[in-house]
C-alpha cells in the first residue's frame, strides 16, 4: 500500500475539517448565511495580511488572476512597469505586462538570487517614467524570498507615486505580509500555499492610493475590481462565489489565527530550514541566496539526477516538487507549508535519506533525520 | 497547530476514501444498490479470512458481540467451556461466558504469555466434557499472539468433537488467520482494526459443523446467528445493516486485496517489528512471548512511567495505548495497522524518542530512527 503525502509548494496537505467545510449542504451565494461566511472568511484573511477586512477581495480564481487583475486596474494602457524577474514567476508577470501592452523594463536576475534594492534603485533612476514595479515575494521557482519591504523603499525614494504590485501567493500565511508598512500598493495571494486549503480563491487588496486610480482603461470585464470591490464591502461578490472554497478557507484560518500568525510563520520557517539543513548534510545545496520559509529548494548532490530524486519520491507516494524549465535537471523542491508538522519534517528527510541512498549516494541510516531533530528540538 | 494521527491498536487510521465512501446519498438497506455492495463486501471479506463468501456474516455490532453471539450459538447452556485468559480480551470472553452461565475451566496466564499447547491438552484431560475453547488470537492488551492452529490441534486430539472459537478481531487483516486449515469452529471480528474501517461492523464466521449444533438454548434474538444467515446469504441483513459502514469497509477490503493478503501481512509485520527494535535500542522491553504484528507492546524503560509516554505522545498529536489494568504503570502499546507505511513507523519512533528526551532519557538524536531505518531498508 503507498499513503499519499503531498509535499509539493501548492497545493498542500489540506486538513479534513478544511475539507470537510465543503461537503455540507450546497449554500447559495446571496443567501445570509453565506454572506455571513463570506465576511468572517475576509476579515480573517485581512488579519493574516494586516489589512482591513473590507479592503481584501476574494476571487473565484487563482492567484495570477488576482495579479493580472491588480496590474491592469491600476496601471494605464502602454504605461512603463518595471518588471523583477529571479524565477518562473517574476516571468509570468513580465508575460502579462507584456502581453498587455505595457513597455515593460526587466531587471532579471539569475534564478535563485533575489533583487537587490540598489540596483532597483538605479533601474528607476534610468526610467523615471516607471508607473509600477512588479515582483514577487516568495519566488515559489527557486526557493527565494525577495526583501519586498526594502525593494519598495528603495523604488519609491526614487519615484515617490509609482505602485509596487506584489506576488504574495507563497507568502501570505508562511511570513510575514504586512503591506501598509512596507508600504506597497498590491498584494495578491491564492488559497492553496500557506493558507493550506484547496485551490481555486485568488486574493487581491489595493492601496488607498491604488484604488483612487483604478481605472478601466484595459478592457476586462471580470476583472474589473470596483465592481467586486463594491459588491464584496457588502457582503456579496460580483459573480458567484466558490462557495465551497470560501467554506474550507475561513475553516482554515480559523486553524492558523488560533495558532497565532506569529507562531505559524515561526513554525513553518523553523520546519522549512530543518529539511534544509538534514539536506545539505546529504550533499544537497540551498538554491536560494535568500530562503523563503515556504518551500526547500535544493540542489541535488552533483551525481543525481533531480527528476530521479522527484520520481523516487513518487515511489514512496510522496509528491515533491522537481525545478522548472533549465533547472530541472539539478533542482528539487519539497514543501511542508500545508497541513504539517516536524514529524511531516521528519518524513520527508527519511524519505530523501532512502531515495539518496537509493540513486547510490552514501547515506547513514538516520543520519540526516539526527539533524532535522536535532535542529527541530534545539533551536527556536 | 497539532496535526492529529492515530497510532493506537483500534481503532486505527482511515483512508479518506474510505471514509469518503459513506459520505454519497444514503442508500436503502434493502436496495438493489446496496445488496450488490453488501454481497461484494462479503466475498472480499471472505477472501481475506480465507473461507466461503457465504459463510460470512456482518452484523451491525462491535467485535464483542460476533464473539458473544457465536459462543451462545453454538454452545448449549450449562455446558463445561475452556477459557484462554492471558489478558483482557481472554478475560472478557471468560466473563461472557460465566455471565451466561457456562461453567468455566479457565487457564489462565501471566500477561505477555502465550497458551502452551500441552497443558491445554492437560486441562482437557482433566476436563473432557468440555463443549468449546475460547481463546484470543492476538491479545491487544499484551501484544502477544497465540499459536491457534497447534491450540486448536492439541485440543481436538483430546476432544474431537469440541469447538474452538477464536477472537480474530486484531489479527484479521493483520496475519494469517485460515479457518479451515487450522480446524477452528468460530472466528469472529471486527472493522476497525486491520481492516482500516471505521468501528460499527463485526464479522462471524462458523464452520459447518458448529452450524450443525447451532440452537437456541440460551435467551436472544439480535444475536440468533440463524436469523442472520438465512438473511445474509440473499444479500440481505436480519435488521437495519449499518450501510455507510459496510460501504466503507468495501472499499478498504478492496485497497487491501488490491495489494495482497500476504503482501498486507509481511507489511505490518515488518512495520511492527520495526518499532520494537528501535524501542528496544531506547531501553524498552518487548511484552510478549509471541509478538502479534497488530501492536507494538513496550515495557516502558525503569525510570518511566508509561502513562507519562502516552501523554507525551498525546501533546505532539498523537494517539497511542496505554497499558491495561495492572499494566497501566509501564506498558504503552503503539500500532500501526490501519492506514500506515514505513514512514509512520518512522514518525511513531521519532515521537518516541522525543518524548523519551522530555522524560529524561538519555537518547541521541535519530538513534531510534536509523534502526527503525536500517530494519525496514534492509529487512524482508
């Protein structure tokens, strides 16, 4: 018999009772007991964000269409965006500013480094007509947690009325999201990362600032985020809610918010950085220059194949996640950012202790698990 | 956040598609839909205990109850019954028993034993109108499994014509149990053990010869095995059948076939014995003579109470057993039988070697794990 595990960075282990929340009777969208729902559901996420409830809007979507959405409310037509790109991401969003339209200047950077503020800095500096600055936080690709708070200073030193939109989908949940003091104006997420439920809601909140110049100069129709802004300040949505979707998630931030936020995005650090260092140990490299708490991203030792790691894992019924486009050959990524804790850590360090062993690297038994646990029992 | 896991011997962790197998529209207990289930739920159970489809019965009852109806079934009032009582579930059968007024030869054993064929040939020499033997097959409170082929052979090489009835509630799906080849009369068990089933189902299983004697000497109705036989071998319950029940042990009946009876047993063989061999290396003692692969039963280390481990396991999420009556002080009984792979015996023995860290022991940190590890890599 193989148990299924899902260890990859979204969607994650979802816990029954989130699951569960959406197997009762069906509810309709406008009625009061679903709106009741509904504004429990925001003003819980808006405390995981540090934003207002009523400035938090839940889409029937998934995270990159509340970051489309967010780019092309805010920003004119043909307008200059400049674009960070260190990963899968940050490209998918110099994709959309691309396929929009925008003239769009990249600062890419090689996958795994994250943007450096000075040079953010000097980018501006060069294209002082910038409109926004587009970046990720977690970049879920390469394992790397970009400095958001210190990228949006460093842009708005420069050009003090640009919006800096930010791809929060890995974060929101796992770190620290705290958009008013960073002083950003976008902030996009999704259900299915540190949020641990299923996937299929995209999260947007806007800026004050932001909104006042949300305009409809790109054509979109349910996109358009004054019409569910108005709607959801009352409780409804614009088009019909995921009702289900929206049932599960307020039944798992009731989980995280009990727990506290604090504590979660010091547990799932804590747990994040023990599969990190049981796999160097084994031979494996961070990837990231900076980590983010959400996902290991890991280079294999230098005689595995990392798509032989991932299949490996399979095996044992565990998905991972491997590396994308030129970094598939070395990378893999396994993440306990869902429903998990340090004996999910512990499983999967003895999994890549077995699997290691298994494509002939020279393991002790236990060995890597000795520094998972004893960095999960000393440290804080 | 305490993510919740279920190690103890029953009832035992469940695969949410079983579970989810109760979960559609409730079905009629005597609808065509159901009876098709009903009858394929039966054949694979038949098949898992090595006898007739038809032959088997499943009643809405806990395991106890498929014992006790199938001693009062058989057996005529008053009659001269041999009770193997080698510790709490021995002992239940032996109340059953004097609670119906049988006269009870019992033998009984220190805890951790095990039944000697020869002074059960000796007992019924001295007692040779004895009508039927009781007795465990694998003995949850201690652990230990009882030889029930050469119990049942010693007894009816004294009294050929005596019935052997058998508690099987943990050891079916668990190992071998084979009816036939054995010579036995009764086997009875239940759902929620090696079946990774909810609770709520018992199973009984006569052989024709004790079919033969069935009667009704003793006062019952629920429990009047005829009653449900006629009823069963149409398809059809003598009452209301418990149907999300018998829908869920379909499916996990099928998960198990689907991966092989022998296959099932080596497995948890294997996974028990690893636990025992890591506890060992932390200064815990094996309980049983004869150890039952349903359940790691550990003597706990001199300086530890037990209760304090069970405890401690319950503080990082997880359920294990406690020992019984005078047991309570140091014994403590994980398991995992139900819905568990090797990595759940990695996580039962990480678990335990933290909490053994927390009650003072002196353990290093993966020492248990890499064992446990070494064992399940490098063992059949």
């Amino acid at each position: 018999m193989t148990k299924t595990r899902l260890y990859t960075p979204g969607p994650v282990e979802t816990p029954p009772q989130v699951l569960n929340a959406a197997s009762g009777a069906m509810l309709h969208h406008r009625s009061s007991a679903f709106v009741d729902i509904f504004l429990e559901t925001r003003n819980r996420l808006a405390e995981m964000a540090k934003v207002e409830g009523e400035d938090v809007i839940i889409l029937a979507a998934s995270g990159s269409a509340a970051f489309e959405a967010g780019l092309i409310n805010t920003v004119p037509k043909g307008a200059k965006v400049l674009s960070i790109n260190a990963g899968k991401f940050g490209e998918r969003w110099f994709k959309v500013a691309t396929s929009y339209g925008y003239e769009v200047v990249e600062y890419k950077l090689d996958w795994g480094n994250v943007a450096d503020p000075l040079e953010v800095a000097r980018l501006l500096k060069e294209h002082p007509d910038c409109a926004a600055l587009m970046t990720t936080h977690s970049e879920t690709s390469t394992g790397a947690l970009h400095d958001v708070a210190a990228i949006s200073k460093a842009a708005k030193e420069i050009i003090p009325d640009m919006f800096v939109l930010v791809d929060c989908v890995t974060s929101l949940g796992v770190c620290d999201v705290d958009p008013n003091t960073w002083n950003i104006d976008g902030m996009f997420s999704g259900s299915q990362k540190g949020l641990m439920s299923p996937p299929g809601l995209a999260f947007a909140w806007l800026s004050e600032r932001a909104w006042a110049s949300v305009n409809n100069l790109n054509s979109y129709f349910y996109m358009d985020l004054r019409k569910e802004r108005a709607a959801q300040q009352k409780g409804q949505t614009a088009y019909t809610a995921a009702v289900g979707l929206v049932q599960s998630l307020n039944v798992a931030l009731e989980m995280l918010l009990a727990e506290g936020k604090e504590a979660v995005w010091a547990r799932r650090e804590h747990m994040n950085q023990a599969i990190i260092d049981a796999a160097v140990s084994m031979g494996c490299t961070p990837f990231a220059e900076r980590t983010s708490p959400a996902v290991a991203a890991l280079r294999a030792p230098e005689a595995v194949a990392a798509p032989d790691i991932v299949k490996a894992f399979a095996k044992r019924g565990m998905t991972i996640a491997g590396g994308q486009d030129h970094a598939k050959p070395y990378l893999f990524r396994p993440s306990v950012m869902g429903y998990a804790d340090s004996y999910d850590v512990i499983t999967v360090v003895a999994a890549l202790e077995d699997v290691l062993r298994e494509l002939g690297q020279d393991v002790a038994y236990g060995s890597a698990v000795a520094v998972a646990m004893k960095y999960l029992n000393t440290t804080a």
